[in-house]
C-alpha cells in the first residue's frame, strides 16, 4: 500500500493529502521522508496551499530521521544574508525541533547562534512551540 499512498502525495486535495499522510506517518520511514522531502523541494512546492504545505512539513516531522536534517538546514538558511521570515523557513526549523535527534538539535543550535536574523527568529519561534502549548 506504501507505494500507492506516496503516489497520493502529488494531490493538491487537502482531505486526501491529510489522509494519505497519517498513514504513510504511523512509524519512521525513510522511504516516505525521502518522498516526503522531494515534494517539499520541488520547484512547484510553494504554488501549493499553506495548509498542503504544512501538513508535509508536520509528515516530515513524524517520518524522517538524521537523514532529513542537511536538506532542513539547507531550507532554514535559504535566501543568505537577504533572507526575510517565510513559512517554509518556520517549518524547517519546527520540523527539525520534531525530529529531535541530536543531530536535528545541533542544527538548532547553530540557527540560534546564526547571523542572520531571520534564521534565528525561526528557530526560536520553533523552540517556544515547544515549551508553549
């Protein structure tokens, strides 16, 4: 059925995109991070709406492992110097807090610590999501 429901992915149907994720996310998988990741990457991901985009985002959370980090980081400091607030750059950082392995944490701490203050501002946003309910 894996197969299948990662085939579902490219639906622009929020019901369907939700239903197929909270299957697809009951455990880690790195086959559905690795899909997961690639859809959030895609050249088309931000014509797709918030609510398609967060619930990728969250999949990812629940699915994905140390692997996922680089390409998390890489999201989160998008843009260099000229970088402004975005939501794909929140969701990175929430993503990573949601992993929560060391290596996830440590890329954390680097946002924290980053000169950019959009970075920094993400990352504590991510961490107070955490603490606040």
């Amino acid at each position: 059925r894996t197969p299948i429901l990662l085939a579902q992915l490219d639906t622009r149907d929020p019901q369907l995109l939700a239903a197929a994720l909270k299957i697809l996310t009951r455990s880690r998988n790195a086959e559905v991070a690795k899909t997961i990741l690639r859809h959030i990457e895609a050249p088309d991901f931000e014509s797709r709406s918030e609510e398609n985009q967060r619930a990728l985002f969250a999949a990812l959370g629940e699915a994905a492992d140390d692997s996922a980090v680089p390409a998390l980081v890489l999201l989160l400091h998008k843009g260099g110097w000229f970088a402004r607030r975005t939501f794909q750059r929140l969701a990175a950082a929430r993503t990573l807090q949601r992993i929560g392995t060391d290596k996830a944490v440590a890329a954390l701490d680097m946002g924290l610590r980053s000169h950019n203050e959009a970075v920094r501002g993400a990352v504590y946003e991510a961490l107070q999501a955490k603490v606040t309910p």
